[in-house]
C-alpha cells in the first residue's frame, strides 16, 4: 500500500527479481514495496511497542460501519482537502501533523472550505499518511473504550507509536498484543467475526494457533476467517479486494474471466457465501466489477463513515459508475459519494486509495442494540414469536425503556409496533410479534433510544433493508363443541368452586394458563388437577379449582379467562355480597397472622385448621395442617395472599409481604 517515487518502485522490482534468483539473505523486498532504498534494508523493528496482559473485562472490536465520533488522517495529506472539508461535514476530523506542520495545515484547510470547528490537530511525529496500517484499534472493554496495539510491520517508529499518541490524547487504557499485523489486513464486523489473508499467518512464524489466541483474548475475535490472498500482488491486505458492509454483507471484487487471478477471486467470494455470518445464516456476497491489469479502480478501498460511504473512483467512468450503483444497492438509505484524486504524487491506486489513509474513531458512547437470535428461513409454527436483543448504551445514560421496541410487518402490511420488556438477564430486553398465519411472511427490525439522545436499529437499515422470515404452514384448530363445562361461576355459599375444562375439540390442544382479569391485581386463586401448561389429548378433561383469595366491599363480578391453543375463553366469576360478609365477619378473622413482613417464619394465633400461601398471581406455593408457627425461609421476597381456615371451617385471608 506504500508509495513513492517510480524510480523506486522499479528499484524495488528488480531486487525482487534477485531474491528469487538466491538464498533469500535479506528481507523480502517484494513485501515492503514502496518502501525507502533505507527501509527495505531495515528490518522490522518496533522499539516503542509493548507487549501486556490483554484485556480483563470482554472486548468487542468496533466495525467500521458503526457508529462514529470521527475520522484520522494525516498531515501532509494523502487525500484530497477537498475530501477532507467533507469529512468535516460529518464527524470530527482529528488530524496527527507535528506541531511544525499545522499552520501549514490550518491554512490549507481553510482555504479548501473544512468546518474547522470540527477539526482537532494532535500533535506526534509520522512518518507517512498510512493512518489505517498503523493507527489505532479501537475497542470496549465491556462498557469501557480502550485502544489495542500491535507490531506495525513497518520500520517506522513514529507510525508505531501512533496508538500511544491517542490512548494519552483519550486517556484510555492501551493493550499491547504482541503480534505483527496491520490495519489494512484487517476488518471485523462488531460481533466478534474477523476477517484477514494469510499475511498475518505469514509475519508471525506461521504459528496460526498463538494468531488465533490473541486476536481472540485481545480483540473477541472468534472466529477469524483467514483467508487466501486473491489479489496476489506485494500488499496483501483485505481492503485491497473485500470489505465488510454490515455484518451480514461483504463486499468482494470480481475480475474479468480472463484474468489470471479470476479464480481466486471467486473461491473466495464462494467462501463467505456458503460461511455463516453472526446472525446464523450465510455472507450476502456483494460483487463490485474491476477491469484488472492496469486500469485504475480501487473500489474496495472505500471509508464508511456515519452512512457515508466515500468511494475511490477510477480512471474508467462506466466501472465507476457501477461500483456506486452497488454500493447502493447494498447500503440502501445510505450517502454514496464518489472521491477523485488527481494530485500526481498522492493519487489512488488499486493497492493504495482512500480507506488506507484514513481511520475512524468509534462513538465513545454509542448505543449498540444486539440482537443475536435473528430470525430468518422458516420458522416452526408458534402463536408468537420472542425477540430477544441486547441494548447497551456506553455512554452511561438510562435507556428509553418506551422506546425499546420491535417493528413488523406481516405479508407486506403496515409496519406494526410491539414493545420490549427486561428479560432478567444484563441489558436483554424481549417483545413479541404476533397476529401472522401459517405461511406468512415477516420483516421485523429492532429499535432503541437511550437519554443521551442516541437512537440506532437493527439492522441498520430498519425497513429498506430488514430482517426477514416465513412460518411454516399451519391449519388452525377449530373446536367442534365447547371445551369448558360452565359459563358462569357464582360464589353464594362456598368460597370455592371446581369445574371441567374437556377437549372436545378434533385435535389435542394445551391450556396455557388459567388467570383472572383484573388491573394486575388478584382476587382469585386457582389450583389445576395437572400442572400448567398441560395438553389435553381429544376427551381427555383437566379439573380447575377457583377460590377467593381476597374480598372487598362492591368487588361482586369478575372473569376468569382461559389461555390454550384455541382462543382465548372466559368465564364470569360472580361473588355474592352476603358471601363477602360473612367471610369478613366469621371467627377466622380474629386470626392474629404475624410478623408482616414476614422473614423466615410466620406465626398464627387462633385455633388453626390449616393455613394455605397462594403468590401474588394465585398459585399456591406452601399447605401447612394444624399449625401455628410456618417456615416460610424457602419462599421468593413478595406479596402473599395467606388463606387461615378453623375447626369449624371459617376461614380468613391476609395479605403478607416475605422479606
């Protein structure tokens, strides 16, 4: 990717040529193409790397398609101030240029029309505009961010030290990872997959293990997808042919057929076609045209930035043409602009263009939504389906708990909201598509906000672009009779009532749940003569015991509803107000239930029959006979409904918290 002077790019050649002719005694000078006469002499030598322990808390390696607070380049420039009064427009533009060199920068850039509000000069020492090779890598750790550094295979001490210019800029942790790599050799989608060629196997003693350990414990990356290098020519590195797009998508050129390395190309976009990416299901290969041979048209070595995609364009108008029109194809509600640069001593070539001088710079405090189970392919029938996702918010704000939310459309329909609760486990949140048929088709994506202002989907493309999935086929069953034995239940003498729910349909059905509906707030308490959820085959019964769990003045009429396969059904509960007295005003009250909150034990003063627990949402969890003192230790901190009967079968209802 190293350029300079044609005198030394034949120079370089023809060492090339003479390597091959003998022992190889000194470095490969094919390899460090573009390097000075002096630096191919020098071998790699990094004296201000450090090697550390890696990171203690989880590291997620950032994509380029994330997020970003802003862009690094280098000054002098290898990029258009043109591109760079661009990049202003977007994000902050923070410029590495010694101290001698700014006002020569400060006044380029001002002339060139930069937001120069946006512009931050960090004042180091370089030694060329490669930003991308030796920049650095950007992480969190776990919620934290935290910069990763290599050896930069290069001879450049300045370059090299370049990651600890910025961990002190940011004043943020930097890990030292003790292997030979490069930015350009190296991409990743955000989700713990990577991609390099086999370059880096190649610079760390073929010891493909000890490279696979450490891009893992320093970086999450597992699993690394190392793979051949198509392009063949000095640089191997990744940007040159592939790139990644979302972490479904990959971009890969695509030479002519008569190109001596077409093949190559293809076993390669074949590889990721048939590999599954993170979501569970095969790259969506992307082919951008490139003519080979001499022609300028480095496509793939375009910069993402905040839905921008700034492209390199070449010397041919119709490949240009066509590579915009498939970045567009794959981004879509993206900006795709296209970048000339005609300067002689900085131009783009197919090994050398815009991505390889430029490096962004993660959202400190992004929002990342991280949904994992992505659904797609068919899916086996259920009345709803969960989606579970992840939302961090690393910039410490709360999330928007109302705006957690799942979008979806069913067969084509108006988008539809559902909203996501906490499942209990860190940051996971769940919601519920539901009201599809068998053989339905879903799109779906997932949004979030958190109180810092920040708002991200995914995928990122919400609706031009979103997740998608079928159900398999499925005949909805119909019941031929009623299943349920009573349509009303009136409470006049006793304080419980059984009844009979029977299948009586033409197929099996299961009874979910059997609950009252009320605001969240239970009277009733039920007990089933087979554990929920139970499947009733056809003739087949399960008996429901409802009693009241709790009375108050003017509560006279409710329902009980039924949930199963089949709809939902509903009973009407009516309770008698001569009822709700007597059981207020019965010996049973006089029961002295203590203490409240009750902790490990609970105490009963009276002439105790029995003493039964129902939790807050009716289901009895203890059934204790003749007994005034009750180990509750083994019962969950909550609300408890505490039902205390006598010997004349009077019976009272307490409402006890359990600390």
């Amino acid at each position: 990717m190293k350029k300079i002077l044609l005198s030394l790019i034949a120079f370089a050649l023809v060492m090339s040529i003479k390597v091959n002719a003998q022992e190889q005694t000194t470095p490969d000078w094919k390899r460090w193409h573009y390097l000075s006469e002096e630096e191919m002499n020098t071998p790699v030598r990094n004296l201000n790397f450090t090697e550390t322990d890696p990171p203690t808390g989880t590291p997620r390696f950032v994509a380029e398609f994330e997020p970003m607070q802003g862009v690094m380049i280098r000054y002098p420039l290898g990029i258009p101030t043109s591109l760079v009064a661009q990049l202003s427009n977007n994000c902050d533009v923070y410029c590495i240029v010694s101290s001698s060199y700014q006002s020569s920068a400060q006044s380029s850039f001002q002339s060139a029309g930069v937001n120069m509000s946006n512009v931050h000069f960090v004042n180091a020492a370089s030694d060329s505009y490669w930003v991308r090779d030796y920049g650095p890598w950007y992480i969190f750790e776990d919620r934290n961010p935290a910069i990763v550094d290599n050896v930069y295979n290069r001879p450049r001490p300045n370059d090299d030290n370049m990651s600890g210019v910025f961990a002190s800029y940011w004043q943020i942790p930097m890990y030292g990872m003790n292997l030979q790599h490069t930015g350009g050799n190296m991409m990743e989608d955000g989700r713990g997959h990577g991609v390099s060629d086999e370059l880096v196997f190649q610079e760390n003693n073929n010891n493909e293990t000890n490279v696979r350990n450490k891009m893992r414990d320093y970086l999450g990356i597992d699993p690394y997808h190392v793979t051949i290098d198509p392009q063949g020519d000095y640089i191997a590195h990744v940007d040159c042919w592939g790139k990644y797009l979302a972490p479904d998508k990959i971009l890969i050129a695509q030479l002519p057929q008569s190109n001596s390395q077409y093949a190559l190309y293809e076993q390669v976009a074949n590889y990721f076609a048939t590999t599954n990416c993170c979501w569970g299901y095969p790259y969506r290969v992307y082919r951008v045209q490139e003519p080979g041979g001499s022609t300028l048209a480095p496509y793939t070595n375009s910069l993402i930035l905040n839905k921008t995609v700034y492209v390199p364009l070449g010397n041919n108008s119709s490949y240009n043409e066509s590579a915009l029109q498939v970045y567009q194809e794959a981004l879509p509600g993206y900006t795709i602009v296209g970048v000339t640069n005609n300067d002689y001593s900085t131009s783009w070539q197919n090994t050398d263009a815009l991505h390889c001088r430029t490096r962004g710079v993660m959202d400190f405090g992004m929002l990342f939504v991280d949904h994992r189970d992505v659904k797609f392919g068919e899916q086996e029938w259920q009345d709803s389906i969960a989606i579970t996702s992840k939302f961090i918010a690393y910039s410490g704000m709360d999330l928007k708990q109302d705006s957690l939310l799942v979008y979806y459309s069913i067969d084509g329909g108006a988008y539809q909201v559902a909203h996501m609760t906490a499942t209990g486990e860190p940051d996971e949140y769940v919601g519920y598509i539901k009201g599809y048929q068998g053989l339905s088709s879903i799109d779906y994506y997932v949004f979030g906000a958190d109180e810092s202002g920040r708002r991200y989907t995914q995928p990122v493309f919400a609706e031009l672009d979103p997740h998608h999935f079928t159900m398999e086929e499925h005949t909805p069953i119909t019941p031929t009779e009623p299943t349920i034995s009573v349509e009303e239940i009136t409470f006049d003498e006793a304080e419980e009532v059984t009844f009979t729910i029977t299948n009586e349909t033409i197929n099996p059905f299961t009874i979910n749940d059997i609950a009252e509906e009320t605001n969240g707030f239970n009277y009733l308490w039920f007990e089933t003569s087979e554990e929920l959820p139970a499947t009733l085959e056809v003739g087949e019964s399960l008996e429901v015991t409802v009693g009241i769990a709790m009375v108050a003045k003017g509560y006279v009429e409710t329902s009980i509803v039924i949930i199963s396969d089949l709809e939902s059904q509903y009973i009407t509960v009516k309770i008698n107000e001569t009822l709700i007295d007597n059981v207020l005003e019965n010996d049973a009250a006089n029961f002295e239930v203590y203490p409240n909150p009750m902790n490990n034990t609970l105490y009963i003063n009276g002439n105790v029959q029995d003493v039964t627990i129902f939790n807050a949402v009716g289901q009895q969890v203890l059934f204790v006979e003749n007994a005034n003192e009750i180990n509750v230790a083994d019962l969950n901190e909550g609300l408890y409904f505490v039902r205390v009967s006598d010997k004349k079968g009077n019976s009272v209802v307490k409402k006890i918290v359990k600390r």
